[in-house]
C-alpha cells in the first residue's frame, strides 16, 4: 500500500536554528506535495506546494524540497521563532486531487 | 468571507445516538471534503463531492453518509455513533479537483462517543 511517512517524535528547537522537517513516501512519485501547518485545536493551514519537477521552493523563511529519487520531501524553518511552533503535515496529492496526508510532526521552538 | 465553518465545535453521543455534523463554505468551491483526524495518523478522507448532487466514498466511509444540495453546504450524518468514531472531524474546501490546489479547512468538531 502507498505510505507517506513523517517523523512521529516532536523536533525541539532553539530559537533562530533552522528546523528541518521529514516526509518520505512510497510507490509512486506524487504530482504534487503539499505542507500544511496544524495549530492545537484547529483546522490545517496550507503553507506551500511543490511540483514533482521542481526541486526546491521557497516561502519567506520557509523552503521546501523534493527528491524523487529518494522519495522524500525536507521543509525547513530558517532563523525559527517561537512562533512557529505548531505541528506540520505533509500530503502527497497526485493530478486527479487525491489526497494522502501524514500523520505531522510537532515542532517546538524554544526562545 | 467566512472560509470554512464547522458546528458544533464539541460534541458528546451515547452509542447509538444519531447527530449531523454541519459544514459551510462562502468561497463557491466545487470541491468538499470530510476528514477525520486520529492521534498518530494522518487525516483520513470519509466523503467527498465534486459539486452539488454529487458525493462519492473516501477511505473510511462506513458509518456515515452524506448529501450536497448547494454548493454551499456539505452535512456529514453519523447513522448510529460507535465509541470508534471518536475523532476529531475537519470539512475542508477547494476551488477545483486538480492536486495543485490548495484545501482550505474548517476549525474541526470534536466528537466523543461514550
């Protein structure tokens, strides 16, 4: 069956270091790769999409990057504000809009 | 514009109980989604629909059913709530069917089955 897989255990961080954040899938390369972030007791916010032919995208301080060869995607927070802590979701999404999201990861940003 | 809205926000059912969780969009999109979200797994999808009239199953549909008649709205209806459809239950929105488009979410109805 096709996966997507992120880290499970919550990345501490100190403020202003970059974190850098996992997906990885099986099977096929997806057409699209999308990150949202989930703050605690709300709905997921997108945050950035990648295209399968693309290999890096960039949003303020944030990037994103797409390796099909490894089958995984990396989403980095450079100079991390305590802000940005929430937890991340990545979702695999191919041409005909099926979705498969992970499970998220917890980020904490400590100042 | 509201975006996406979800009622009620929390919810408590005893097995057996019947409840609609209701979900509206202002942004016109065709597209309408149900998810439910359990700890250590990602969003999984329950129903979808393409536009008004028109729903189809997700991954884990069983339990539950629903029904598009504006595009507007999109209820999701538990038949008869089981202690394994405590979850936490997001509507989301999109302008189109395509991956490459964005999904907006609601704020999410937390449902406990006792």
């Amino acid at each position: 069956s096709q996966k997507i897989e992120q880290n499970s255990e919550a990345l501490n961080i100190q403020e202003g270091k970059t974190a850098t954040l996992t997906c990885n899938y099986t099977n096929y390369s997806p057409a699209y790769l999308q990150w949202y972030r989930q703050d605690p007791g709300r709905g997921p916010v997108f945050l950035l999409l990648i295209r399968e032919n693309e290999k890096e995208k960039r949003k303020e301080r944030l990037k994103v990057t797409f390796d099909t060869t490894l089958k995984q995607s990396l989403f980095h927070i450079t100079a991390s504000q305590p802000a940005d802590s929430a937890t991340y979701l990545c979702a695999r999404t191919d041409s005909w809009g099926k979705f498969q999201f992970g499970a998220g990861t917890q980020v904490v940003v400590t100042p | 514009n509201a975006g996406v809205t979800q009622t009620p926000k929390f919810q408590v059912l005893k097995t057996g109980q019947s409840m609609t969780l209701q979900c509206a969009q202002d942004m016109n999109h065709e597209y309408m989604s149900w998810y439910r979200q359990d700890p250590g797994m990602g969003l999984r999808l329950i129903h979808y629909s393409v536009g008004a009239g028109i729903t189809d199953q997700g991954e884990v549909p069983n339990g539950y059913n629903v029904s598009r008649s504006t595009t507007e709205d999109f209820p999701l209806r538990l038949l008869s709530a089981a202690p394994s459809q405590t979850s936490v239950y997001f509507c989301a929105s999109r302008p189109g069917l395509a991956g490459n488009n964005e999904q907006f979410f609601g704020p999410g109805t937390r449902l406990t089955v006792l």
